[in-house]
C-alpha cells in the first residue's frame, strides 16, 4: 500500500491545541451518547414510567 506524505507537524501547539479540542468534543459526544442509552436522563424515564408507558429500550 502506497504511504500518503503529509505535512502535519505533531509536535507544534497548534496541533496540540486543535488535539485537545477534539479530545474535550469527544468526551461530550460520548456523555450525550450514554445519556441516549439510558432513555434521556432519568427526568425522563421518570417521567415516563409516572405515565404508566416504558421507555424505548424496554
């Protein structure tokens, strides 16, 4: 397989700035994603079950 040349450079703060950044929206992107299995947050489920319904996942 044919190596791509690329011009990032690692080691600059630019890219540990914009790497950073991406790790911060990651660890959001993955809270929202356990909130989602978890039916939205227990407000919710409760809500839910007051109302006499299940959530989607049950």
């Amino acid at each position: 397989m044919t190596v791509l040349p690329t011009a990032l450079d690692t080691n600059s703060p630019e890219y540990a700035t914009h790497r950073a950044t991406m790790v911060a929206k990651l660890a959001e992107l993955e809270a929202e994603h356990g909130k989602a299995l978890a039916g939205g947050g227990e407000k919710y489920v409760a809500r839910h079950r007051k109302r006499g319904k299940l959530p989607a996942r049950e």
